[in-house]
C-alpha cells in the first residue's frame, strides 16, 4: 500500500468516521486510523447505540408490565431474560459497526488497524496489535480520538462493583441496590435502564437540581416525572467515599447544606460525573495548545496550533460532547480541507435525553438569555391538552418556546414529552432558518400528533393557545 494521504484521521468514531467519508467524497486520498476492534467509537460501541437498544428494550419491558392491561392487552407470566436482551444490543452495535466499515470499503477509506500517534506536522505513526510500527505521511491529520469516562478522586473505577458508563451497559443482572453519582444525562438514561429491569436505584447529585445548565422548570419537572416513576435522589450531596467489601459497595455522602452525613450499601455504583478528552502523549509533545480543561484548543476552521493539523469532536473546545456535533465538524472539517466553506452553527445543536418521557432542548436557555440581558417570551403548552399525547396515555410534560421580545425571533427551545427527541428537529430546522414563533404557529402541523403541541406553544408566546 502507497503511504501517503491527503488525509489521516485519527479516531473512527462520529467525528472520525464521518470526517473520513466526507474527505473521501470530496476526492481526497483518505486513511483512518482506530485502535479499537470495531469502528463507530464510543458512540456505536459503548455509548448511544448500546444505551439506547437497552432504553427502548427496557421501556417495552416495563410498558408490558405496568401499561398494557390499561389497553385491554393481558399477558400473564411476563418474564425478563436479560442475556438476550443484552444479545439484542450486541447484534445492534455489531450491524452498525460492520455497516461502518462498508462504507469505508465504499468510499476507498485505508482502516488503519491500531494505535496511531502523530510524530510530526505530516506524520502519523500506527503501532498495529502485533507491536509492528508503520509509518504514513499525510498532507492534513485530524484528531478525532473523542473522550473517556472520568471519576471522582480517590474512587477508582474496576468495570466490576464500581463501574463507569460501559460497565453499566453490560450488567449480568439487575443490581438489587444501584447507587448512581451524577445525575447528567447518562446517569439518568442508566438509571432508568436499571430501574425498569428491577433495580432499587439512587442517584446522588453535587447540585440541587438534575441536569445542569437547563432551566428549572424542565428540570424539576423531569426530577418529578423520575421521582414518581420510583428512582430515588440525594440531592445537594457530596460523594466523599466508595468502599468495596466483599462484592458489595459502601457509599458515604454528605448533604452540602445541612453536613448530614449518609451511607448506602449497595451491589454496584455508576459513576457518571462526566467526561475527559482522550488526548494521547504526542499530543502533549507536539505542543498543541489545550484549554484548561485539556481539551484541543481549534479556531472556526477546526485548526489546531499546529498547522496541518485538525481536531473535532469531544477532543475539543468546541460544542457539547455528542455525536451529531461530532459529525457535523467531521463534515465540515473535510470542506475545510477541501477548499470549501465548511461551518457548523453551535447556537443550533439539540441536545435529548432518552428516558421516558424524553428531554430534548435547542439553542438558549432562559438562564442564558438573562445572563445575555436579551429581553425575551414565552409559550408553554402542555402535553396534557394534547389529543393524540391524552389518547396514548403520554400526558407528562409540556413544550417551551423562547422568543426575542421584539423580533418574534426563536431563541431556544426545550421538551419534555413523548417523542421529546424527534419533534426537537423541527424546532432546529426553524432556527437554522431564523423563524419566529409567528412561523412556527402559522405552518400547519398534521392532527391528531404531539408535534401540534409545538405549534400551540409557539402560539403561546403570544398568548393565544387554542386548546389551553
Ligand atoms: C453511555 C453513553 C451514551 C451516549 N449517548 C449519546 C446520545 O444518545 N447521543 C449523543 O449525541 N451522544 C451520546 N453520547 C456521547 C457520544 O458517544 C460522543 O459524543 C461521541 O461518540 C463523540 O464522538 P467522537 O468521534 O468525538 O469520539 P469517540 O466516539 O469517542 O471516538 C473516538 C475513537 O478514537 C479512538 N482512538 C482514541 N485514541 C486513538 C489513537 N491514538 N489511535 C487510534 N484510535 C484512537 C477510540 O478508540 C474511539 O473509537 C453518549 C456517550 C456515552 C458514554
């Protein structure tokens, strides 16, 4: 094989992958470098296919038990088996990765199997699983090597009683006693996972609210929603220890505010505190600047401080850590490359939380907007006088639109309802296309849909609901 490309990425997962295809499309001779067995990083192979498949399993599982005899659907002896549903998650993340890896037979990517490091500003060095090193030459290198789970101090994570997001996709069975640290956005959509399939779950919390950076309302609305469908939370609490005593976990918290110390005895605990870069030595060798976070520092054209050199995805400084942010820079970094006007618009990235009901948020916040003393509206519809959301029994939650108080224009968005995450790409679309709640309450939405619940929102922030 001729070494030599006009691309190398470095990492195959969303950003990665898509970033390789794209400059493969775009007729540049392109070669992507993984480490891992299979391509699709951590999002196909330990992160939304894998937490997903066991959401959804997990809801059927549950709507079977607790939902189906409200619809004159009676079964007797429903039974769990979790090893096939497990296999059903593996078959999943094994399609998609294979799917992956035809693409880039498809599109004439070189997979460069093992683990790349950069020696310089055009040379890429692959160490393959038999230690043998190869060396390529590239005109452009992009990082893409995305991010890993990160603890706490002093709790050191064993993927056995004490585990990080991976391990908790993997369980052999419900942990009787689950205890939960964080209460973002994995930590919910597992707890949930684990709740349904018969865990007694607590999730502890350093803040007084769940998810944060999202205005109150949607998130003390969601804490209700989980708190009544049996997840237990500690709020306001500081993990300060985690002990492991035969096969079991002892985990000690105070409360910030009143000192009260606790102790819960459990089989496992999750630690889902967030996130960090994956950022190898080369990287630290190379001097490519990194913020303090030690994320890669990039300017609007995906440029690192070394020339030639790119880098998108978790690994920078750039965006929330997710995968169709991930691909959308692996897109436009490619046209950048190219000779094009590549560009991703951060104020327009949906963010959805797959529990049940799903959250799903776009653009600004209230707590934004105050902080930006931009002066603003509000309309809020709630699902309850929805008719299709009442007719499938759906009825938590409600729908907030955001508006400039002058302008009309929509400023954010947020969900929180059945089919949260899917009706939020309508809202993206018309903020990609600068609309105004105006617009959004005068395009007809089909009936009877939750999505009509979106239109009366719009409504409502110039206070004419009709149905509320
Ligand atoms: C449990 C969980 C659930 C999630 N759910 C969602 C969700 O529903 N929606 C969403 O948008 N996001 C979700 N995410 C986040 C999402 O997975 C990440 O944002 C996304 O994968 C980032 O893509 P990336 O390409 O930057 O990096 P990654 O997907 O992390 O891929 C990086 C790849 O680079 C490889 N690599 C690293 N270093 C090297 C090296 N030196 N040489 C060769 N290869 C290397 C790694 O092996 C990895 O495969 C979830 C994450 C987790 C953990």
């Amino acid at each position: 094989m001729d070494n030599n490309f006009d691309v190398i990425v470095i990492g195959a997962g969303p950003g990665g992958y898509v970033a390789a295809i794209r400059s493969a499309q775009l007729g540049l001779k392109t070669a992507c470098v993984e480490s891992r067995k299979t391509l699709g990083g951590t999002c196909l192979n330990v992160g939304c296919i894998p937490s997903k498949s066991l959401l959804n399993a997990s809801e059927m599982y549950h709507k079977a038990q607790k939902e189906f005899k409200n619809l004159g659907i009676v079964f007797t002896d429903i039974k769990l088996n979790l090893s096939s549903m497990m296999a059903n998650k593996n078959k999943s993340i094994l399609t998609l990765t294979k799917g992956v890896e035809f693409l880039f037979k498809k599109n004439k990517i070189s997979h460069l199997k093992g683990k790349g490091s950069i020696l310089d500003k055009n040379t890429v060095i692959v160490i393959n699983d038999s230690k043998k090193k190869i060396t390529y030459k590239a005109k452009n290198i992009i990082i893409a090597t995305g991010s890993v789970p990160t603890s706490l101090p002093n709790i050191k994570i064993d993927e056995k009683i004490i585990v990080s997001s991976t391990g908790a996709l993997t369980f052999d069975k419900p942990p009787k006693e689950l205890v939960v640290i964080g209460g973002g956005y994995i930590g919910l959509e597992l707890s949930s996972v684990w709740k349904r399939l018969g865990s007694n779950v607590t999730v502890i919390e350093y803040l007084d609210h769940i998810i944060p950076g999202m205005d109150k309302d949607i998130s003390s609305e969601f804490l209700k929603i989980l708190n009544k469908q049996g997840i237990n939370f500690k709020l306001d609490s500081k993990v300060t220890g985690v002990n492991v005593i035969k096969n079991k976990a002892v985990v000690d918290f105070t409360n910030n505010k009143t000192a009260k110390r606790e102790r819960i005895e459990c089989n496992k605990v999750l630690v889902a505190v967030g996130r960090k870069p994956d950022i190898g030595e080369d990287i630290t060798k190379l001097s490519i600047k990194l913020n303090n976070q030690k994320k890669i520092q990039v300017n609007e054209k995906f440029e690192t401080s070394v020339n030639n050199i790119y880098a998108i995805g978790d690994v920078i400084d750039k965006g929330p850590m997710l995968a169709h942010k991930a691909e959308d820079e692996g897109i436009a970094v490619a046209e950048i490359i190219a000779g094009q006007a590549g560009h991703v618009n951060y104020n327009v990235i949906p963010a959805v939380i797959y529990t049940s009901p799903e959250v799903a948020t776009v653009g600004k916040t209230e707590k934004d907007l105050k902080k930006e003393n931009i002066k603003y509206k509000v309309g809020k519809f709630p699902f309850l006088a929805n008719s299709r959301a009442k007719v499938n029994n759906e009825t938590e939650g409600f729908v907030k639109v955001i508006a400039d108080e002058k302008t009309d224009k929509v400023l954010g968005v947020a969900l929180i309802g059945s089919l949260a995450g899917t009706m939020i790409a309508e809202l993206a679309l018309a903020m990609e296309f600068g609309a105004s709640a105006e617009d959004i309450a005068r395009t007809c939405h089909a009936h009877p849909t939750h999505s009509e619940a979106v239109k009366e929102a719009a409504m409502a922030v110039d206070k004419r609901p009709i149905h509320f």
